[in-house]
C-alpha cells in the first residue's frame, strides 16, 4: 500500500517508454530482447515452449514483483495453500518490482510464466490488446465477492476479462476527527460545500488543503478526482489512453476548477513531500487531505482512531460522487502458459476467500480486494475504506497506472507542476499536453 518515497524512485517504478510502448522498433526488438534477458537471469519466465500442452501436469509457474520481505512471504503462503488443496505446485520466479516493470515487455513476448503479477486497468488492457494476455473470462465465472466495478477494471476493450484483483487502496479526503469536532466541521457534500469549508478553516488559521508535489506523482490524485466529478468516468479513462483532447472544453472546466481550489491548498507544494504534507495534518495544522490510505502511516499507533475521510464531493448531479481513485494490484495468465488448467486453478484459488484471508492474516496493512474475506481484523478506518470502494461505481487505477508511463513521466508530472506553479495559461499549457500526446500515442 505503500507509495515511493521519492521522484527518483518513482520515476523507476514506471515502465519505460520503449517498454510500455510497444512500438515498431521495440516490436522487432521484442524476440532478441527476451533472448537476452533470458540469458542474464533479469526477468527469465519459467514458461514452457507454445507446442507444451501442460496435459497431466502437476505444477505452475507464477512470475512474481512481490520483492520485499512482507508481500514475498504473504504470495509463498498464499502458493503453499493453493498446493494444499489442488495437489499442483507452485513455482514463485520472484524478480525485483522495479527491474518487473522495467521489462515486462520483453518478457511476456519470450516464454512467460503461466501467471504473473501485474495492475488492473490501461495496463493490464496496453498488454491484452496486443495479445500478450490470456483470456480468463471463464475464471471470473467461478469467483465471487467482487463487485462491477473490480470486475470493470478487470475487463479488456474486447470486453473479456485478463485480470483478477487481489489489494487495493482507495484515494478520499483524510482528516482529523478531533480538528473537526473543535470547530464543528461538517464533510461537505458539493464543491459549494467544500468551499466554504475551506474558507472558513482559512480564518481558523488551518491550511485548508494539506498539499505536496515535490515528486511529481501526488497531484495527479486531484486531476483525477476533479476529472471523475466533472466529466465522468468513461470520458477520464479514454482521456488517459489518448482517446480524447486535452484541448477540449471539458478538460479545461477541470482546471479552471482547480485553479478555483488551488487558493486554498498548502502553499509551495513543489517543494514538499507528501510525507511532509501528512506532518502537517498529523500536527493539526491542517484541515484536509487529498491522497491514498497509506497517509495513515504518518499517524503515530495512538491516533489512528482520529483519522477519518469522505469522498471527493459531487461537482455535478448528473455524474454523481460514486467514481474513485483505488489502485488495484492482482494476477493475469499467459497468452499461451505452459499449463493453462493449472494457470486457471491458481487464479481461481487466488480471486477466492481463502487466499485473501491468508493475505489479510499475515498482511495486516492490505484491503483485499474479495469482499467475502474475514475482516473483522479491519480497523474502522480500514473498515470504511472497503465500503467506500465497495459502493464505488467505478474505480479508476490512479493517472500513472491509467496511462501511458512515458506519458505520465515526461508530459504530465512537469505539465501539472508548472500549472501549480502558474495556473493562469491554462489554454497553452493543454495544447502543450495535446501536442506531446499525439506524439506518444502515435509512435
């Protein structure tokens, strides 16, 4: 549930452009790349050749980013219990979750394993649009516990789904409960409301908004939320894959509406963490902020009971508040693994109850995705959060998992940090954007 903790390393955790593009020189490129990463070790699947039928077979392969200690020994049980109850073992090819990303592209055109770590939403569709996925649409017929909108960010353009969800982290407005009760604060639920709440913590002598962008990624959670409640959720995720112009009229009613905002958020946010930003609301000197769950790891063990959050409220009635941020990690299958059944076992095994309660027993800090699991170890903040996500209508995966990561990296981290830092040419800075899109998404 974490986030990077800096620029640096979050500018490593993306996909490369001449990964996540797929363009023709990365094409041609694709068979003599896999040799070479096969060769090294770096991201070698334990997948068969395509003639292997898996007929018979006892065992399957999972290519996994789970690299640090808590999640890479949470998949080893989760593995040991689905070798318990099919009698099909598990082969973990574990690879380190930067150098996973950086080179999924040369791996799923080599030999794969059978099923693999990766993200729901624009990334899980990049890759089964190009048929460098398998289908696992009769797998989602045996789960249960998921709502629409799980299953929506597990569905490709084709409408067949390639991905099954096992965590997430929803994205709200956190606060502090005891802030709230000194000054009789009410969560609003328009913009108008929201306004006013922040004119009024203003003369509290409050930062309204706790704010931070120093490395780049944060602000996207506000152009997200802002997009969703203006324009809706189909229109924000085809304006993430280079469907829609930047220049449009509905893209700049988002930020003249943040621009709107803007005066209310903490000042020189370009010069702060967002860890600094979650100081300031632990201290109290604050009155809101806008990001993922992972803010509670800023509160010391005793205030955790004074954290609380709503959603981002309602821009317009016809669209509703019900659409969130909440990235979703989870599995997909091979185009063509080497044991298919056994693939479609393993995902089945991991999409159900049991899994997710050996993730939530020995991972505390994880919101499984299955809402049949055992959470009566939630705390009422976490508790909140699966409801929230629970009763969403759709979930968008964040504005770096929804796009193009060379789009997300180069274009708009500096394109939303110079309209913080100037927001007054709105009009050149989308044209800017739209340009360097068609640029990207045509290469």
């Amino acid at each position: 549930m974490s986030r990077p903790r800096s620029q640096a390393e979050y500018l490593a955790r993306l996909v490369p452009p001449s990964v996540a593009g797929l363009n023709r020189r990365s094409l041609l490129a694709g068979a003599a790349g896999a040799g070479a990463l096969l060769g090294t070790g770096l991201l070698a699947g334990c997948g068969g050749s395509d003639s292997d039928s898996g007929a018979g077979s006892k065992t399957v392969s999972l290519g996994s980013n789970a690299s640090d200690p808590t999640p890479k020994d949470v998949l080893a049980k989760v593995a040991a219990g689905f070798q318990s109850s099919s009698g099909v073992q598990v082969a973990i090819n574990t690879v380190d979750h930067n150098t996973f990303q950086e080179n999924i592209n040369n791996y799923l055109q080599g030999k794969p394993d059978d099923v693999f770590t990766w993200f729901a939403g624009y990334r899980m569709r990049f890759f089964a649009a190009r048929g460098l996925a398998g289908d696992v649409s009769d797998v989602w017929t045996k789960l249960s516990g998921f709502s629409d909108a799980f299953k929506k960010a597990s569905t490709g353009d084709d409408g067949k789904q390639y991905f099954v969800p096992a965590s997430y982290y929803p994205w709200a407005v956190f606060y502090r409960k005891s802030v709230w009760q000194q000054h009789g604060y009410q969560e609003p639920k328009t913009l108008d409301d929201f306004n006013a709440l922040g004119a009024q913590m203003k003369k509290d002598g409050l930062n309204p908004i706790a704010f931070a962008d120093k490395d780049g990624w944060p602000a996207m959670g506000t152009f997200d939320i802002l997009n969703l409640r203006i324009n809706g959720y189909q229109f924000h995720v085809d304006l993430m894959a280079g469907k829609e112009a930047w220049t449009s009229d509905k893209v700049k009613k988002v930020f003249d509406t943040w621009a709107g905002l803007l005066p209310l958020h903490q000042p020189d946010a370009l010069g702060r963490t967002w860890q600094e930003a979650a100081q300031s609301l632990q201290q109290k000197k604050s009155g809101m902020y806008l990001l993922g769950l992972f803010v509670a790891q800023q509160f010391n063990d005793n205030e955790q009971d004074d954290i609380d959050f709503f959603t981002f409220p309602e821009i317009d009635s016809t669209i509703g508040a019900k659409a969130l941020d909440a990235p979703i990690d989870g599995y997909m299958m091979a185009r063509k693994p080497k044991s298919e059944a056994n693939a479609k076992k393993l995902l089945e095994y991991i999409g159900g109850v049991d899994a997710a309660n050996i993730i939530l027993k020995n991972d505390p800090g994880t919101l499984v995705a299955n809402t049949g699991a055992d959470t009566s170890g939630y705390t009422a903040l976490k508790k909140k959060a699966a409801e929230l996500v629970g009763s969403a209508t759709e979930i968008a995966q964040f504005l770096d998992r929804d796009t193009r990561p060379d789009f997300a990296s180069t274009v708009m981290i500096p394109a939303l940090q110079q309209f913080i830092k100037n927001p007054k040419d709105i009009g050149g800075l989308l044209t800017s954007i739209e340009n360097q899109k068609k640029s990207i998404f045509t290469s």
